[in-house]
C-alpha cells in the first residue's frame, strides 16, 4: 500500500483594529512611536503545504480560485492573485535553503477577504511562514516571525501598511503594541474573565464589503506625515493618546471610558485622510448609534471592510437587526488567545 504523504498545516487568527491604528504604519511610528490596542478572533488564514512532484511549485489560493505551477527555480516570478505565496517562498529559499529551490505544493484559504480590514493580506503570509517553519524545522520566535512577514510584505512586495497586522497574527490574543523605528514591543494584556466575556459580548461586526481604498489611505496619512501637516499630525497624536486610554479602560472594566475612547478615536481617524469614511460607512454608523450602538469603528485602514460596533448587550439584538438591513453581513465574535501555530496530517 502508497503511503499517504504528510500534509503540513498552520492558522493564523485575523484581528481587530480597537484603537490607534495607522500609528503603526512609517514614517509616524518611526518619528513619534505608534501605539495600536487590538485583539485576535476566532476567524482564520490557513495555509497547507506537500510534496510536490520534483523540480516544481505548485501555489494555490483557495477561496479565489487562482493557481499556478511551474519551475522549481530559486526565485519565483510574482503572479497575479499569488503575491503572497510567491513572496514568502522566495524569501525562504534565499534566507533559510541557501538559494536552493524547494518541490512544494501551497494551497491558503481565509475566513476573510483581502481588504476586509482584519489584517488578512499579513496573516496569510504569518500563516505560510508558519507552514514552511514546520516543514524547515526552523527555530523562529514570534518576533521573528512578525519581523519576517512585515519584510516580505512590506519591502519584498512593496505593499504598503502598518506593522500591526503582522504581529497581532503571530503573537495571538488581545495586545497594546508598540512600534518604533528599530523595535517592536508587544506586551499582552491579562483580561479578567468577566471583562473578557462582557467585551466578547458587547460588540457586533458588520462588513460593508471589500475596501479598494486602503493603499490610497495609507499614502494619503504618509505623506502628510512628511509635509507635517499640522490638522493630521495632531489628529494622529490623539488616535495614539486613545489607544493608551482605551487600553486602561480595558484593564479596569470602565466601559463607559472604554465607549468614548472609541468614538474620539474614530472621529479623530476621520481626520487623517479624506477617505476614511464615506456617506454609505456614515449612514451605517448612524443608524447602529440610533439603534442603541455606544460607539463603532473601521477596522483597518477604512474606506470599508468591516465595522465595529461596542453595544450595551442587551440593545445587541437591536443593533443587529438595524444593521442586517443594509446589504452587509452582520457577524459576532469570540476572541483568540493564542496566535500563529502548525501541525501535520498523515
């Protein structure tokens, strides 16, 4: 009888943006220091891996139903819909195989759209870093891990964004992040069970669809950092100043501290550039807060995706039927404790 080959797997938990996003992204982080306050959830990027017949790649991207296979060659060429998977790759060959190519086969799916605003575009790439540890045995941290795929992404692809993402997927849970120009700290936060169980039940996700606008809002929020425009700079001082609140108000329990922090942090956003929100984001925030919402927000960068609502849990049902008559979907959460992991299926 054949023998079944070893299937190599890893999970990465996508995440929420609660406060100070976008002071994660250079050249604020570098200049003043970024402080981001967020939190993993139970929804997931996978990657698999196998043998590959000898001397060539195969690279799939489930949910979107692009493929590739070619050449085995030690630095692949970036294909459309596979930029990730071509990314990491190569980074791996050239940093961990000695520019020797690897017979692979990578098939990712995730619980979440590119754009979606839970950092799905870096959890992916934590993930198939991940897979490719296992598969390597090779012996990285979660710094590492995090450093590597902010690298692949950032400078390999070229693709802008923050640094969040990619940390927030490897170390898992709720963490206050910092980010400076030569070192990032993570430092969990100890929720109690009862301040973890009333958060869980006290907010509701709405996705208002695929955001096209994120690259444009990063180089939008850069470049006034560069001019040093003063409206926007000031803005993003106070998006971090509510990070540090909102992260206190957790470890206290202080809801109503916890809702104000999230409604001056998302009219302070607002602020950074002009299409952070738009009418269709505005009408559904206004009709959750009619319908009993305390405060709500982008998660991500903005221009859609998904959306945050913190809600009084008995308004929650409330707030979802208001939201559910929209042509969105409207999801609730649990939260992560753990991050990236792998295993293998014989």
């Amino acid at each position: 009888m054949a023998t079944r080959p070893v299937l190599l797997r890893a999970r990465a938990p996508l995440r929420l943006g609660l406060g100070g996003g976008g002071t994660d992204v250079s050249p604020y982080s570098d200049r003043f220091g970024g402080q981001v306050l967020n939190v993993t959830i139970d929804k997931y990027a996978y990657a698999t891996l196998a043998p590959a017949p000898e001397g060539t790649v195969e690279l799939i991207a489930a949910d979107s139903g692009v493929s590739w296979q070619g050449e085995a060659a030690p630095v692949l060429t970036r294909v459309k819909g596979l930029d990730l998977h071509v990314g990491v790759y190569n980074r791996v060959v050239r940093d961990f195989c000695d520019g020797q190519p690897m017979s692979v086969s990578i098939t990712t799916h995730s619980e979440a759209p590119p754009g979606s605003g839970l950092g799905s575009s870096s959890t992916m790439v934590v993930a198939i870093l991940q897979v490719f540890c296992e598969y390597l045995s090779l012996p990285l941290g979660e710094y590492e891990i995090a450093k590597l795929a902010y690298e692949i992404e950032r400078d390999d692809l070229g693709m802008a964004g923050g640094k969040q993402d990619q940390y927030a997927a490897t170390f898992g849970g709720m963490n206050f992040m910092e980010f400076y120009a030569d070192r990032v700290i993570v430092n969990p936060l100890r929720m109690k069970h009862h301040i973890k169980a009333e958060l869980e039940s006290s907010l509701v996700l709405y996705y208002t669809g695929v955001s096209r606008e994120s690259a444009k809002i990063i180089a939008e929020q850069t470049a006034h950092i560069e001019q040093r425009d003063e409206k926007p700079l000031e803005a993003m001082h106070r998006v971090k100043a509510e990070a540090r609140a909102m992260k206190e108000a957790v470890l206290r329990g202080d809801w109503d501290a916890f809702a104000s922090s999230m409604r001056t942090g998302w009219e302070e956003k607002k602020k950074l550039a002009s299409s952070i929100s738009n009418s269709a984001i505005d009408e559904v925030y206004d009709a959750a807060i009619a319908a009993g919402a305390l405060a709500g927000k982008v998660s991500g960068a903005g221009g859609g995706g998904f959306m945050m609502f913190f809600v009084e849990l008995s308004k929650r049902p409330a707030v979802m039927k208001r939201l559910s008559e929209f042509n969105g979907q409207v999801f609730t959460c649990n939260f992560t404790e753990g991050g990236a992991h792998s295993w293998r299926k014989s």
